[in-house]
C-alpha cells in the first residue's frame, strides 16, 4: 500500500512539474511576443521621427503668389512667385516651374530669414489670382545636402538623382506641423508612460495566470495525495 502511494505521489508531482513548466514555457513565449511587438513600435517610431527631422527645414520654406494691376491696361495682371525661408539655415540651387514650364528668373540662394519675389510668365488664359498658386512647383537644397520640391500646396518630396543624371521623387509627404521634435520622441524617464504601463499591465497578468495555474496543480496533487491515503 505505502508503495502504491509513493508511485502515486511520484506519478502526481512529475505531472505537476510537466504543467508548472509547460506553462512557464507558454508565460515565456508570450513575453517574447511581446518584447518583440515593443522592439518593432520603437523601430517604426525611430524611423517616423527620422523621416519628420529630415524635412523640418524643408516644411518651414513658404510659397506665396501675389498679383498687381498693370497701370496699363484695366485688364492686365502681374503674377508673382515670393519664396520665404523662416528657418536659421539657408536654402540653395532655388528654381521653379509655373504650369509645368520653367521660370527663368528663379535661381539661386536664400538665406536664413530672407524672402525673394520673382515675375511669373503671363499665363496661356486668364487665371485668377488665387488659382496660381496650383501651378506652380519650388525646387531647392537645404543645409543637409538633400533636395526637395515643394508644391503650392505645401506638399513635400524628396529628390534623389539617379545614374543618369534624373531626378527622382519619392511619394508626396505632409510637412512638419512643428520644427521642435520635442514633443513627438519619448526621452527620459516616465516617457511614453501609457505604451510602457500598458505593457506592464500585461506582463502582470500573465504573471497571476500562471501563478494560478501552478497554485491549482499543487493542490489537486495535495488533495489526491490525501484521498489515497486514508483509503
């Protein structure tokens, strides 16, 4: 009898080790899962704040068009291209193009803080003056070397120069809102506090899942132990 009960207790407690471990097993994959999800977000977001950095200067470069009366003629307009540039760096190799063709006064250099006028082509017809501004697209190099387009309607795209000498445009991007990356990048402790806790909540409570689990295994180990024994 002692040794059917020994077998029994042995055969019990192997079983309760199988579950602690398997489920431990499972605690330990689903923590993995989880630092992998977190790793992933941080990589995505490094990289979204990388991309919105490199085209702060380029967001802040203003494109306005204004138009005057010819003292002429009652009906004539003079259209005009203003490129301002609020930033603290400068903007070089300037040039522009108005309903797809080129604007040939537009060159050069603007400097920090500075903001240039240049004459538009008349138009084939008559467009209203709050319409050239559709037309018409900005090219130019910030002080990081990398060249952008910019269209009158704010959008944004990044030109890399291919073998042959072409330009290459990536998709259209939206221009950063703010030039200070301060408040979009988690720095320090308590940052991103909502992401971490929501994280740690989990973590918790597959912590209480498994300790549950062992706690349950233990006692039905416990209580057959008992009922055998006074059989």
């Amino acid at each position: 009898m002692i040794g059917i009960l020994i077998s029994a207790f042995s055969s019990l407690v192997a079983l309760g080790a199988l579950v602690v471990s398997a489920l431990a097993h499972r605690h330990q994959v689903a923590r993995s899962v989880a630092l992998d999800a977190r790793e992933r977000a941080l990589e995505a977001r490094e990289k979204e704040a990388e991309r919105r950095e490199r085209r702060v200067q380029a967001s802040m470069i203003e494109i306005r068009a204004s138009s005057t009366g010819s003292p002429l003629h009652d009906g004539w307009v003079t259209h005009r291209l203003e490129i301002l540039n609020p930033s603290n760096q400068p903007i070089t190799d300037l040039s522009a193009t108005y309903n797809g063709e080129a604007v040939a006064d537009v060159s050069g250099s603007l400097n920090s803080g500075s903001t240039h006028a240049f004459p538009l082509p008349p138009p084939e017809s008559g467009v209203p003056a709050y319409m050239v501004l559709q037309y018409i697209t900005v090219f130019f190099t910030d002080a990081a070397g990398m060249r952008w387009r910019r269209d009158g309607a704010g959008g944004l795209r990044r030109g890399a120069m291919t073998p042959d000498g072409e330009w290459r445009w990536t998709d259209r991007e939206d221009p950063v809102i703010t030039p200070s990356m301060a408040n979009d990048i988690a720095v320090g402790p308590g940052a991103g506090s909502s992401h971490w806790a929501a994280l740690a909540d989990a973590d918790t409570h597959q912590r209480r899942g498994v300790f549950l689990w062992v706690a349950a295994a233990l006692a039905a180990v416990l209580a057959l132990f008992v009922v055998l024994l006074f059989i």
